[in-house]
C-alpha cells in the first residue's frame, strides 16, 4: 500500500509538471506574439516619427530658402540671417535623419551627397546677395535638394506602407504557429500520461527484482567515494545508484529506480549517450568521456564519465563512474579567457584579434570577398586619467567597448589593442564605404558624452581603415597599416576617419625613427634652449624672456618644435623632456645674474602632463633651489584647458607656487575655454593674448575686439596683457593705443641664443616706438 501511495504521489507529481509546463510555455507564446506585435508596432512608430521630422526639416529648408533668396537687406519678414539659421537646422536634421529613414542605401548615400553639395554651396554664405552668379547657383543647388526630397519623401512613404503590410502578414504566421504549438503541446500531454499509465505497469515487476539484487550488491558500493550507477542494457532503466551518486545528482533513491535512464538521469545529449551505449555494446570500454551534467535541480554540470558492461539482476547492464568536474573546467576556462581576454574591458584582447583577422582574411582570400579593419584611438585619452584619476578612464575605456561591440554584426570582432586602442575587425563588405560608415558610426557613438558616476566626460576618436586583403595578406601587416591611417587622421587633428595609403608606410617609419631619436634625445645632448625676449610697450625695455626648446637632431637637422612636441606628449618623453627645459632655464637665468646682467623674468611651458605629475609644486621650488634663481624671476605658462579644470587639485598647486613667489602666465588665451569664471579662483599674473589674434587683429574687426577684450579684462583683474607675434610697427601702435603691457614678437626679436640674449640685456637694448 504504501508503494503504491508512492507511484500515485509520483503520478500526481509528474502530471502536475506537465500542466505547468504546459500553462508556461503557453504564457511565453502568447508573451511571445504580444512581445512581436509591440515591438512591429514600436517600429512603424519609429519610422512615422522619423518620416515625421522628416518633412518638418523640408518645411525648415523651404522656409530658410525663401528668408534667403527674398531677403531685402531692410525689409521684415524676409532675414537672411534667419534663413541661413534655417537652412543650417533643416541640413543638420537631413544629416541625423538620413541613416534612420526606411530607404535602401543608393538612395541614402545619393540624399546624403545632395546634402553636401547643397551644404558646399551655403557655405560661401557670406556672399549672398553680392554675387548674382551665387545666387542662381544656391537656387539651383535648393532646387536639386528640394526634388531629391519630394522623392525621397514619397519613397519613405511607400515603405513605411509596405513595411506595415509586412508587419501583419509577419504577425499572422507567427500567431498561427503559436496556435499549432499549443495544440502541439496539448497532444503531446495527452500521449505522456497514456505513457505513463502503461509504464506503472511494467515497472512493478522491475522493482521487484530490482530491490532483490540490491540488497545483495548494496555493502558493495554503497559507501564508494565515486558516484556510481547500475543501468539496464536493454531497457535502459536504473537498477542502481550509490549514495555518492545521489549527492551528486541531488535526488532521492525513489527518483531514480525503475525509471529511465534516458528521462530522469544526468544525461543531456541523447544522441551522445546513445553512441556512448553503441561503443558499449560493440565490446569497448569507455574510460574517462566528457559529457554535460543535468542535476536533479536543473542545474547544468560539466562531468566525465566511465563504464563498462556488467550483469545486473539476471540481465546484462551497464555500470558507469561519474565524476563532477565542473570546478576544473571553469578553472580551465577562466585560464583560457584570460589569455584571450582584456581584464579590463571584457574584449578580446589583442591575441585573439590577430587570430579572427587572420581568419577573416583566409575567408576573404577565398570567397573572394573584401573585409576591413579599424584602428580606434581615443583622442587625448591621456588627458581624461590625469584630469579625473585612472579609475575615470578605466570605467571610460570599458563604456567604449561596450558602444563599439553595439554598433558590429554577428561574425565582427571589436577587441581592445592596448591602452587607449579599440581594434574592429569587419568580416564582410559589400564596398570600401560600408567600412568608412562604419567609421563615422564609431566617431559618433564615441562623441556622445558618457556618464562615468557623477561625471560627464567628452572624448572624441580617431580611426583608421585598412581594407583586406589588398591592404597586407595577414594581421600584422594590417594592423600596422591600419595604425598608420589612425595617425594621419589624429594628425590632421582628430575625430576623423583615414584610409589606409601606401605612402603611409613610409611615414609610420619616420613617425618611428622620429620617436626612437626622441627617446634618446637627452642622453645625446641634442637639446638646445632659445630665449625670445618679452618688451615693455610704455619703458621699451625688455622685461623677460620665453624659453623655447631646439631638437637638433644628427642626421635630420633641426626638428621644429611642432613636430616632436605633440609627439613627446604622446609617448610620456614631456615629462623627462620637460625637467630638463625649466632645470636648463633656472640655470641660464641664474647665470646672467651672476654676469651683473638685468634681471628678467624667464618663462617656462608646462604642459598638462606635466602639471599634473605627483609633487608639481617640489619638482619647480627644487630646480629653483639647485640653480640658486630667486622664485619671483621664473614664470610658468599654462594653458586655458588646464585651468580650467578648476579641480582642487590644480588649484592647490597654483596657489601653492603662487605662496612660493612663482609667477603664472595663461599662455595663448582666448583659443581655449569659453568660459572664464576660473580667473576668479586663481591668482594668474599675466595673460598672453594669442598670436592668431594679433596677427589678424588690423584686418578682422572680430580679432581687434578680442584683442581689446582681453586687455580690458587683464586691467581689470590686475594682470599683465602680453600680445604674441607681433610682427609690424602697425601692431605695435594698435596695441599701444589700446594700452597692451607688454609684446612679444619678431618686430622687436626673433628666438635668440643665451649668448645673445645677454648682449641684448647687457646693451639695454629697447623697443622702437
């Protein structure tokens, strides 16, 4: 009675799973087909709203056209300015929009170069309505747009017609087949318990036997340490299981006896035990197979397993040793991710690039097809860790990978190279510009701001594109190809997208010889200070100097500054370059002192880099005392973007060199930050207006009145104004008759040796008027 209580509990139980299987996945096809209708739904929305702006920008540029082209220079409504507000919005929303409108993308890449054109044309915006030539080619270019529009408007309306009637006849199949899976489902548990019913049957008298051969054979394995089961060979049902295998699976005895090893045991892969038994019953033993563990929980296991055949009850069965070895394998696999796998990031890691690209390249070959790899650089990274710490740019390089893997299809490879570099492997293109769009989808995912904890950080990329196989047959010569074009493009300022050309090669040798002479330009002596003096307008006298640094380089002769500069910061040489530069000046300044010369003010650059190095404030008080120059005579040029960082830190050290008696400079203001409430914060002596105004400041009435902003502004907090780079007598005058302090520039001296500087001093030579 109570074995037969059992079997009816076990029935009861059994049915009960099948109904809430049945009810569950009923619940996930229903969910399912309402999930598919939302989000069809969501898309024609999408592509609505889209269609929608769309149409709205037509609306802008018409209106922008008209506000233009009839625009009277006195007379209200028309304002060309307005229009050309217009016209800027409507080809900005063109621009956002092209890529989101349902067309295919002949007609997006023709709109989009209609766009430009147009874009081309309004450029020259200054000209309206001076130029009757321009006026007729702005018509003409509107025109061209406006007809592209209207089609491309009845284009995006036909598809947004089809793409609704593929909607419903998508969302009808897929509700008919949930309608058959769910009568499926039903038939299939009508069959299970008429199973059922006739399996309790036959498994009496297999219980039967079963418990008798037990009791003989329990003290044998019982207590073994392996997890060990006894199945029927030709029924395939359990006879057997030792406590160690019931740990292991997580049931009780009652689970398993009698039943099917194939329904209720660990097995996964029915078709793998299945030749597991065939290589049984051809006479072999297995010893030691890897298989996939389902524990009586669900849980799924790594295992391995070996068996041999045995007797059993009077019947041939089969008796295997399983073993867990989970553990091992994720230890195993946790190795093998680490080896293939950026720590930081999550990507694959260099190693593993090369290996896929190398695989793309093969399939490339042979399929005749063209893929294409990335090199992303994020611009000024550097800048991110010295301004917001590591962790910043650690939790900014992992949200980096995370929008680059986004934005790739299946079978694409974004990987992290080193750093601050992103590798993309692109598996398949159609045409050398899918690789390009894919570029500009990577610039702008990265332009958008993230969110690192409570601070918003902007970072702008550059990429290059190197395209297989006709670009190099194997990885390295790719990736090496690749970076040479993701220098250009940093070159040429950055957030750009740069293919790969063969002279490229030629330059990342130079790039390279150019960083390896760096590297052992100090220890060569190869390094050379020149001082350009600083002018006082009101007195004439010279009332210091800017210390400028030389590379003359062995076999390249003399190496601007400009070239090797943005280099050194790159590579970290700044910092040692750097300690050298204001240790050299301290000195020379020291020595015209101790010649009986004039004392003046020396100048010293310090770059972000450098400021932002541990103990600024010691390094510059400890050159100053190994040289024996007195504080108030050495001055430090900053730049606008590390003052305005306006971090405690920064201002700290400023107010700490400050304490110190050390003069600080803003050096070319005006060309960075906008906004000026860091002055209030910060104890600046002297703001150096930038050489592009003052060059241009006598036929730009916008640089004039720059230029008579910032001295204004230096008065009115008390600082001194320099001008840079002036070049002309009619600077001078325009700079006096705005009361400029000081000048610096080729009309009173170029950069000059530390020997003539002294002749100058010495001499008193002074500014004409």
């Amino acid at each position: 009675m109570i074995d037969a209580a059992r079997r009816a509990r076990r029935r009861a139980r059994l049915v009960a799973v099948w109904v809430t299987a049945t009810i569950a996945v009923s619940a996930m096809v229903c969910g399912g087909v309402v999930a598919l209708n939302q989000s069809q739904q969501e898309a024609l929305d999408r592509y609505t709203r889209t269609i929608s702006e769309f149409r709205q920008a037509r609306i802008d540029l018409y209106q922008g056209f008209l506000h233009v082209s009839l625009d009277t220079r006195d007379a209200v409504p028309w304002n060309r300015s307005q229009g050309i507000g217009l016209l800027n919005q409507a080809l900005a929303t063109f621009d956002r929009l092209v890529v989101q409108l349902p067309l295919d993308s002949d007609r997006t890449w023709e709109f989009a170069d209609q766009v430009r054109g147009f874009r081309t044309v309004l450029m020259e915006g200054r000209r309206i309505g001076a130029d009757v030539r321009y006026d007729v080619e702005l018509r003409v270019a509107f025109h061209s747009l406006d007809s592209m529009l209207y089609r491309l408007d009845a284009a995006a309306r036909a598809r947004l017609h089809d793409i609704q009637g593929e909607s419903r006849s998508r969302f009808r199949v897929v509700l008919g087949l949930a309608g058959a899976l769910l009568v499926m489902i039903s038939i299939g548990l009508v069959l299970a318990a008429r199973r059922l019913a006739a399996a309790d049957v036959a498994q009496v008298e297999i219980m039967r036997r079963a418990r008798a051969d037990l009791d003989r054979f329990e003290k044998i394995f019982t207590a073994s340490p392996a997890a060990t089961a006894i199945v029927g060979l030709d029924d395939g049902l359990f006879l057997a299981v030792n406590d160690a295998y019931l740990r292991l699976n997580g049931c009780a005895r009652e689970d398993l006896i009698g039943r099917p090893a194939v329904k209720v045991g660990m097995w996964i892969d029915e078709v793998q035990r299945n030749a597991f038994v065939a290589r049984l019953r051809g006479g072999e033993r297995v010893l030691d197979q890897e298989i996939k563990l389902r524990l009586h929980s669900g849980e799924i296991r790594d295992g391995m397993i070996s068996a041999d055949i045995g007797e059993f009850m009077e019947q041939p069965c089969i008796l295997s040793i399983v073993t867990d070895i989970t553990d091992r394998k994720r230890y195993e696999a946790h190795i093998e991710y680490l080896a293939t796998h950026d720590g930081l990031t999550g990507l694959p890691n260099r190693a593993l690039a090369r290996d896929r690209l190398n695989q793309a390249i093969a399939h490339a070959q042979r399929a005749g097809s063209e893929g294409a790899l990335l090199f992303v650089d994020i611009d000024r990274f550097k800048s991110v860790n010295e301004g917001f710490g590591h962790a910043v740019g650690d939790a900014l390089l992992r949200a980096v990978g995370q929008r680059l893997a986004a934005l790739l299809d299946d079978g694409d490879t974004v990987a992290r190279q080193s750093g601050d570099e992103f590798l993309v492997v692109l598996v398949s293109l159609n045409a050398g510009t899918d690789a390009y769009a894919t570029a500009r989808a990577v610039l702008d995912a990265i332009a958008q701001p993230f969110a690192i904890g409570s601070v918003e950080v902007l970072v702008r990329a550059s990429v290059g594109l190197a395209v297989f196989p006709q670009d190099g047959d194997d990885a390295d010569a790719l990736i090496v190809h690749a970076d040479a074009a993701m220098a250009r493009a940093k070159a040429q300022g950055g957030n750009l997208a740069q293919f790969f050309t063969s002279g490229m090669s030629e330059e990342a040798k130079v790039r390279f010889d150019l960083e390896t002479g760096l590297r052992a330009a100090l220890g060569r002596a190869e390094f050379s200070l020149v001082y350009q003096p600083k002018a006082d307008i009101a007195t004439g006298e010279i009332i210091g100097c800017e210390a400028l640094i030389r590379w003359n380089h062995p076999t390249m002769g003399v190496v601007p500054p400009a070239r090797f500069i943005p280099l050194a910061e790159e590579t970290g040489l700044i910092v040692p370059i750097g300690d050298w530069v204001l240790r050299t000046a301290c000195a020379q300044a020291q020595a015209w002192r101790a010649r009986g010369l004039p004392e003046v003010v020396v100048s010293v650059n310090l770059s972000v880099r450098q400021f932002l190095q541990p103990d600024v404030e010691g390094w510059v008080l400890d050159a100053l005392r190994v040289s024996g120059l007195p504080p108030e005579l050495l001055e430090l040029e900053l730049t606008e973007s590390l003052i305005a960082q306006d971090s405690d830190r920064v201002v700290a050290t400023v107010d700490g060199l400050k304490a110190a008696g050390v003069r600080i400079s803003i050096d070319d203001f005006g060309t960075g930050y906008s906004s000026l409430s860091y002055l209030s914060r910060f104890h600046v002596d002297t703001l150096k207006i930038d050489q592009s105004f003052v060059r241009n400041m006598l036929v730009d009435p916008a640089d004039a009145t720059i230029v008579r902003a910032v001295i204004s502004l230096a008065r009115a907090l008390k600082m001194t104004a320099i001008a840079e780079g002036v070049e002309t007598i009619e600077h001078l005058h325009f700079l006096r008759e705005n009361r400029c302090d000081a000048i610096q520039g080729y009309y009173f001296s170029r950069p000059v040796a530390p020997e003539d500087f002294a002749l100058m001093l010495r001499d008193r030579k002074r500014l004409a008027s």
